[in-house]
C-alpha cells in the first residue's frame, strides 16, 4: 500500500507544540506515512536542533524557512507563503497539518491556494483565549479563525475547553472538530527523592506572560515567609527569567525561590518535587501537568482550559482563579499540614494519566484521523 504524504507546517518549534510533534513523528507509523515538515527557525529550540540528525536518519525530510516568523510582516509573510506553495507543490501532499496560529495561517492558505483538500489545523490555544487581549483584538482573532476556518477540513483541538471556545466562537462545528489529547510515553512512577523534611513545589514552565510567573513569585513569597520547611522552583526560561531574577535578588530569596532555567530533561527536576504548580492564564493542553501527572504529583493550578482538564478538584489536586494568590495560599497551606492528603492526590494524578494521557492513545486516534484521508 502506497504510503500517505504527510506535510507538517508548524513556526513555534520550542515548548510544548515542539515536544507534540517530535512525540508524533517519533511515534508514528513510518511505514505507512511519509513525513515532510517545513518549519521556523526563530522559535525553534535546542531539543528541536538536536534531534535533527535523527530525524533525517529516520527519513524525515525536512524545510527550514527563515521568514516563517512570529510576528506579522507583510514582506517576510508573502515570501513564506510562495516558498511554502512551492514545497507543496513539489511535494504533492495527501495532507498538510498545521500547528499553532502563524502557521495555521499561512499554511492552511498556502495549502489551499495549491489545491489540497485535506487540512488538518491544531491551534495548541487561541490567541484569543488569553484574557489580556482588548475584546476589540479577541473579535480580530477570532474573525481570522473562523475564515481559515472555511478551508480547514479538521480541527484537532488538545483540549475539550479548546473546542467548546472554538464551537461558542463559531470557529468550528461539531462534525469538522475533535480533541485528540496529548500523550507521552507510558512511565513507572519515579521513586521519589527524598529530602530531609523539606517541601518543594515547583513549576515547569516558559518564562512568559501567558504562563504568570509574577503569580508564582507571589504566592511563593507569600509562603516561604511563613513555612521555613517548603522552597519553590521554576524550571524554565523566557522573557520574563530577569524580571524574576531581579525580583528574587532583592527580597534576598535566592535560597528558598530558586530559578532552575531550561531543562532538557525534567524528569529529573520532577522527581524532587513533592507538589506541581501552575499559574498560567490559558492553555492549551499542557505538557508540563502531564509529565506532573506521570511522576504521581498533586497539582495546584489555575481554573483555566486545559488544567482543568488535569486537575480534579479533591481527587488529584485543586484549582484556583487566575491571579488569585490568596486563594493558592490557602490550598497549598492546606497541603503543607496534611502531607498523607499530598500523597493520596498524587497517587489520583498518576491513574488518570495511565487512564486518559498516553503516547499509545494520542497515535491511535491521529492515525485513525489521518486514514479517513487516504488516497484511494
């Protein structure tokens, strides 16, 4: 049987979008797919560079496009628009499946102006979901989704509240969308790290404004000074790691609030923590809280899209309103008095990721996805 030409177009090559495409393309049957990816080499991050001798080992082919960039240019967007129509032109695709909004853009329209029928649209979040836009820039947004839209045979949201904006928004209906969640590979529990009666709650995360590192630094403020026994950290890197580093530096908390910066592997990082926090705005479907999940940790985070998918609240974790660093106090002063409640929730989080985030599923259903669109 002939195999299935699958073009990939994704810009934002670092984080969680990266780490959903390698898990893809590790995964899938490269015996019954041939896999092309144009991509962005701004965004892109070192685990990405990395891994791109084995790619091509693999046999994946790969384009790197310079103008393929974040920001909106008309110059440097119209001439990624023709390099892209041309690889496709070349390539012939069964399918082109674009990642993440500046390539869901130019790529959806570049696939179509080149006759391809099939394509597939992960947005990873909606720009318009973050809470920090004006209404006159959520309408904006949303108004470019809903035309690219019209050409998109499939959106594949990663989280049901991904899908149920998209559906009140009128971006997607319910026959042309489904949620696929994200998956990593099936783990054992890591056998903790034991620490001398110490707490550590700790985040991963990009240093960003969507992910609200201020919130975390003021919650984690907010507890060291009246628990000697917990410390923070955060595991990440970004535009807001001096920020942070300044803020730390001057309340002399360097010891107790620790900056971790990026981690390859975080693992390791994970296995000494004893609970999971996120404080992020709006998400998509975050990998971090499944990799939390995996290593059997509760999980305080944030009543937004894609965490409140992960976290149960009272079954695994608990959920808290956006900037609300009064309401996380609470919650994690709650757990640093009742330690046997820290491990019955983390025992929770590691079922319901055995249950609901695997590799194996997330595979099988995209493939099952991508069959519909065989070539005959």
């Amino acid at each position: 049987m002939e195999k299935v030409r699958l073009l990939y177009i994704c810009e934002a090559m670092g984080g969680g979008v990266r780490r959903h495409l390698l898990d893809i393309i590790k995964n899938i049957d490269l015996g019954s797919y041939d896999i092309h990816l144009i991509y962005g080499k701004k965004r892109a991050d070192k685990v990405f560079f990395d891994n791109i001798p084995n790619l091509k080992r693999k046999g994946i082919h790969l384009y790197e496009l310079k103008e393929l960039d974040r920001e909106i240019s008309i110059k440097k967007d119209s001439k990624a628009l023709i390099k892209i129509m041309k690889i496709i032109n070349r390539i012939n695709p069964d399918i082109v499946h674009c990642h993440s909004s500046k390539a869901g853009a130019l790529g959806r329209v570049a696939a179509y102006l080149c006759g391809i029928k099939n394509i597939i649209y992960t947005p990873h979040a909606y720009i318009a979901q973050s809470p920090n836009l004006s209404q006159t820039k959520v309408k904006f947004y949303v108004g470019l989704e809903k035309i690219f839209g019209k050409i998109t045979k499939v959106t594949i949201n990663v989280s049901e509240g991904e899908r149920q904006f998209a559906l009140q928004s009128g971006i997607v209906t319910t026959s042309n969308s489904m949620v696929i969640y994200n998956g990593i590979s099936k783990k054992d529990r890591s056998k903790k790290i034991q620490k001398k009666n110490r707490i550590i709650i700790g985040t991963v995360a990009r240093l960003s404004e969507q992910k609200d590192p201020i919130t975390f630094y003021n919650i984690a403020k907010n507890i060291v000074s009246k628990y000697d026994s917990v410390d923070f950290r955060y595991v990440g890197d970004g535009p807001f790691y001096e920020i942070l580093k300044n803020k730390i530096e001057k309340d002399n908390l360097h010891k107790r609030i620790q900056l971790v910066g990026f981690k390859n592997n975080i693992s390791g990082e994970l296995a000494e923590f004893d609970i999971f926090i996120t404080t992020s705005l709006y998400e998509g479907m975050p990998y971090a809280l499944i990799e939390a999940l995996s290593q059997g940790l509760p999980i305080v985070g944030t009543n937004v899209t894609g965490n409140n998918e992960i976290i149960f609240h009272d079954i695994n974790g608990y959920l808290f309103n956006i900037k609300d660093v009064n309401g996380a106090v609470q919650i994690l002063e709650f757990l640093i008095n009742n330690p046997q409640k820290i491990k019955s929730l983390g025992e929770q989080s590691y079922k319901i990721y055995i249950e609901k985030f695997t590799i194996d599923k997330m595979i099988e259903k995209l493939e099952k996805t991508y069959e519909q669109f065989r070539r005959r």
